[in-house]
C-alpha cells in the first residue's frame, strides 16, 4: 500500500491492526495487553496494559544514533542568540532538571505548571516532567493572572516552573508579578516556584518560596544528579492543556502516553514527510498544542531537528525574516497559521522578500490554527513556488484530523478546504437531529468513534464534562464544534464554529469568559462578544454593551474602561480593542442574545430575519451603529 486512498480503506477496515503496526516505532519497555479497549473512559482507551516513556522515545533512543545531531535549534529575534542543542546534550539537560523536581518532591502523577516565553530551558522542563511522569500544563505566558490562578486551582500543581520574562518587539512582559498574584488569587498553594532568570535582562525578584533555576542545576550537575525514565503506563497521563469552554471555564485537555506517541510519529512520517535527521519548524508558541506537538514531542519522537523560535514574522525586523530562517537552517517543512502569512503578505505583497532568500532545503508549507482563505494560500503557493496544505485539527486531538498526506502520497490539495480525512478519522456530516447529510450538505462535522490514539481520552478530573462537551449531542461521533461540508472528492470544508469561540490568530478564546468581564463594569447591563473578520488574524472579538439607566458618563470613556477591564483580566492574547455601546440587544423572544445576526450586521453580509426575534426594528437600529464605529476603529 502506498496511495492514499489504500491506506484510509485498510485503516477503516482494521483500525486496531493499523495502530498496532503504527506502534512498532515506539520502543515499549512492556507491550500492550490490548490494542483498544471500548469499555475505558468516556470512549475508550488505546494500549492499555503497554509500558513506555515519553521522554525516552524522545531523546534517549537517539542518543546512540545520533548524538551529535541537533534535536533543538533555538534561534531567537528578540536576543539575537542563535545555538543549536544536540540530542545528547538535551538528554543530559532533561535528566538533570528531572532530579532536580524530583529533589522538589514532585513524583509520578503531580503536575506541573509550566509559565514560560519561547526558550529551550520550556521544552527542557515539559520533557523532564515526562521523564518521571510529572503532568505538566504549559500556559501561555500571555495569559494574566486571574486566567493563570483558574488553572492552578483546576490541576493543583506541586510547582510552577516559570522564566522571569517574556520578550515582546520594544517591550518586555515581566512574568513573576503575574506569578505572585496567581498564587495569592488561587486557593489551591503550590509548593513553590523555580525561576529561570533570562540573562540580560532585570532578575525576577525571590522569595523563600521560589528558587533559582541555574543555581538548582548547577548545584545537580555537581552532584552528578540525574533522574532515570520512569516506565509509565500507556494511559497514563503524560500533559494538561486547557482551551476554552462555552461557559468561560477552561477545559483540561488531557494527553497520555502510548497513544500520543504513536500517532505523533506516524504523522512525521506520513502527513509532513519528515524523516529522521531533517529539519521542521512549526512556528507557533509551546503554549498551544502545535506547540507541543510539532515543536517538541513529535520531531524529536521521529529523530528528527526542531525550530524552537522566538520572534514574530514580520517586526523582528521585518517580512524577510521567516525565509531567512529557512535558509540558515535548512528548513524542510514549515509549519505555521494563516495569520503569520498574512501578515507577511501585508508587508511584502509582491513577495520580494522570499527571493531573497534559498529556499531550495523547503518542500511544503503547512497552515493551521483557523480557516486559511484562498487568497493566503493563493499567494503563498505562487511566491514559494511549493505545495501550500490547509490542515483541521483541535486542541483536543493534538493531530490533524483533515490534511492532504504529504509523507504518504502527495495528493493535490484543494484551496478553501482542510483536505481530507487522516487514517484515524471517519468524519461525518450530520444534521441538527444526527442523521447523516449527502456530499455538499452543510452541517455538523462529527468524527465517527473511537477516536484515534493521540486524542484526548478525556478532561482532566472531569468524564462527565468531556462527555456533555463532545459526545452527548450526536450520540456514537465525537461533536467538533465545526460545521461544514465534505464534496464529491471526499475533500472537508470547515466553514465555522458552531458555538461562541472564536478563533483570533489560531488561538481559540471564550467569548462567554470576556462577557463575564465586560458584565463586572460597574456601568455595563448587559453585554455580547462575537467574533468579526479581520484580515490579518482571521477574527477580531467585537463587543457590544447595553449601559445602565441613569449612567452620567460619556460612553467613549466607558468602551474604554471596557477594553482595559479585558486587557488586564484575560490579557493580550484576546486581541480585545473593540466595544461599541448600543441602546439594546437583539434577543429571541425566550431572551436568547442573537449574536450569530450580529456577527453578520457587523460583517456587512446578508442575513435572515430570525424567526424568533422579538424586535426586528432592533437591527436597523444596529446597522446604524455598527458601520460607523467599525469603520472608525478600523
């Protein structure tokens, strides 16, 4: 077999045999009672009964083979340092941040939250956690305190490992004030904090709780401290990531073992084309789940050489900086969002920085993160002269669901769509009452259980929520939240979400969670978030508020302390610069908000009257509002 539509046919007709042929790359310490067991967790689980360890497959297999080879090249615009780590240098540096949290007491099963900007020192500690199966959970340094203290109270962890900035183009984000103030909101209490002080930058000050990480090191180093891999259960649980809920509640994503790493190889090899000893540069963030699957795990599990990158693609100093990336390091996939690559396309529209540069090392570019348009794509696969792949997957299933297999066979790929499913996924369209819609039919886009290993088996503490979130509505499918359609080609196109997150520059935000913040204004009645179009990030949140009776203040100053009151509860990351006060909201006649006419009004697209509307004059009203602010705050 080596086309395509062989492999889907022979996975679809032996799931359980094609994962345990996937398996075979992993080294087991213990093989698998079972290859899928339907009756464990919420859907079951993958592997159960194998023994393994993620941080062993990552680098110290390697080791014989390749010692010298680069496992991590950190290239920093924000610094200027530029150094390559070797597989066995990143192995000894692992080993010994793992004795050093084992010295912490952190042991089997604790977690471990992870507050770092775009360092190697951030992958040093998640692999460490991995080693002596310590949970992590990476939160995105953007985030602000209130959003940091949710999640420790959520996972409860013994540590937080933390660097004392994160570098912004002219600015620098101190990261241990917003530490401190997470732990003093939280009522959980961690331990204590281990600081890595950035050189060349302010120290971050200490206290009796928090401690140094190079003097924690260097001290382990001359102790001669390592720690061993621990053997991990396949299902047991190797990270927590959280993304947004409807309710503004995080989700716990939670990730295992065995089953993320089979999958995470299988896909270096078959949807990005990566052998071992080449060269992938996912240009994301360890924040979010590219993060932790392109940028950390899946290279390094494949023995392959990762971009571990800090700068922003255009600024840093400019839009020639991403090619010339490629060139220095010889870059053969590059994995980012549309958003990077509109905001190149907004500098250098003619592409001219792209000659600049050999790209002659590069066979694709990938895209991920939210829907790519055709005119993104268009122009990247003209100026780069190679195959531009629009790629779907979630936060919750860490892989691609819908790719075009690049590794496997290089299928054309079609603009506007995702592409088409991967071995693993059966994805199905259905209507609002579960029955399957014909080719072309928009609806629910629904993946047919089991999910595939990698996916998350469930959420952190929590079956029940994971099974109200993604499996009660459309009972046998996991519920994407997406919906749209799949053509005469078997090709998947995802139009849109189907509940209130929006997705700003890839990263999936709560509009519920800034609603929550907007309604604590002292002088806001009611309030709704939606997302907008906004060309460089896809979407923009745009909210509207309804002031209380009797407020004497202008309402430019009160869309102001709007925007701030977002800003500093949720951060930056939301991209939040829009409130627009209006005199009422449109609402269904149960009180339903209609956000999705909203969106629409605020868009300029077509729309029609919902039927349950209790006012309609209420649009025209809007209509009047919305061009004018919009226009202005464009």
């Amino acid at each position: 077999m080596s086309g395509y539509a062989d492999v889907y046919q022979y996975w679809l007709n032996n799931k359980e045999e094609f994962w345990a042929k996937a398996a075979e790359k992993i080294s087991w310490s213990k093989k698998w009672d079972e290859v899928y067991t339907p009756n464990d967790g919420p859907y079951g689980r993958w592997f159960k009964g194998g023994q393994c360890n993620t941080a062993y497959n990552c680098l110290d297999r390697h080791v014989k083979d390749r010692p010298g080879q680069a496992a991590i090249v950190y290239h920093s615009q924000m610094t200027g340092e530029v150094k390559s780590i070797s597989y066995e240098d990143l192995r000894d540096e692992v080993a010994t941040f793992a004795a050093v949290l084992r010295d912490k007491g952190v042991t089997k099963g604790d977690r471990v939250i992870i507050y770092m900007p775009m360092i190697p020192e951030a992958a040093v500690a998640m692999l460490a956690c991995a080693r002596i199966g310590a949970v992590h959970s990476v939160v995105f340094g953007g985030f602000a305190a209130d959003e940091l203290a949710i999640r420790i109270n959520d996972c409860s962890p013994k540590l937080i490992v933390a660097a004392s900035c994160g570098l912004e183009p002219n600015r620098v984000v101190e990261y241990k004030p917003l530490i401190d103030k997470a732990i003093d909101l939280a009522d959980h209490k961690v331990d204590g904090t281990i600081i890595y002080q950035r050189p060349g930058q302010s120290a971050a000050s200490l206290g009796e709780n928090d401690a140094d990480w190079d003097s924690l090191m260097d001290k382990a180093k001359a102790a001669g401290n390592k720690a061993d891999c621990v053997e991990l259960d396949a299902t047991d649980p190797l990270y927590i990531l959280y993304t947004s809920g409807t309710t503004g509640k995080p989700k716990g994503v939670l990730r295992d073992h065995g089953g993320h790493m089979v999958a995470l190889q299988w896909t270096m090899q078959n949807i990005y084309g990566i052998a071992p000893g080449e060269v992938m540069w996912a240009a994301s963030d360890v924040g979010w789940v590219v993060g932790h699957s392109y940028i950390v795990y899946g290279p390094l599990l494949q023995g392959a050489t990762t971009i571990l990158y800090e700068g922003k693609p255009v600024g840093t100093p400019d839009a020639g900086i991403f090619w010339r990336v490629i060139e220095q390091h010889g870059v053969n996939i590059l994995f980012t969002a549309p958003t990077a690559i509109r905001a190149i396309k907004r500098e250098d529209p003619e592409g001219e920085k792209i000659q600049e540069s050999d790209l002659s090392s590069m066979r694709a570019l990938f895209l991920a993160g939210e829907r790519a348009d055709p005119d993104t794509i268009d122009w990247a696969g003209r100026c780069l002269n190679m195959p531009v792949i629009d790629h779907w997957w979630q936060t919750e299933t860490a892989w691609a669901i819908t790719a075009i297999p690049f590794g496997l066979e290089k299928v054309p790929p079609k603009i506007g769509s995702s592409n088409l499913p991967m071995p693993g996924y059966d994805v199905t369209i259905l209507d609002e009452g579960g029955n399957p819609l014909q080719r072309g039919e928009i609806g629910a886009i629904t993946v047919k259980l089991p999910l595939p290993p990698g996916c998350a088996p469930t959420l952190w503490g929590d079956d029940n929520r994971y099974k109200q979130s993604y499996l009660t509505n459309y009972p046998g499918y996991y519920e994407t939240a997406d919906a749209g359609y799949i053509d005469e080609d078997g090709y998947v196109y995802v139009m849109a979400r189907t509940d209130d997150v929006i997705n700003v520059a890839g990263h999936r935000l709560s509009t519920g969670a800034m609603e929550e913040v907007i309604a604590s204004h002292k002088d806001v009645a009611e309030c709704a978030v939606f997302g907008i179009q906004d060309q460089l990030k896809g979407q923009l949140p745009l909210g509207v508020i309804v002031l209380n009776n009797g407020v004497d203040r202008s309402a430019e100053e009160i869309e102001k302390e709007v925007v701030n009151l977002v800003r500093e509860k949720i951060g930056p990351v939301a991209a939040f610069k829009t409130a627009i006060t209006i005199e009422r909201l449109p609402k269904t006649r149960s009180g339903k908000i209609l956000r999705g006419t909203m969106r629409k009004i605020a868009d300029g697209e077509d729309y029609n009257m919902p039927a349950t509307i209790d006012d309609p004059a209420i649009l025209d009203e809007l209509t009047d509002v919305f061009a004018p602010k919009l226009n202005k705050a464009t």
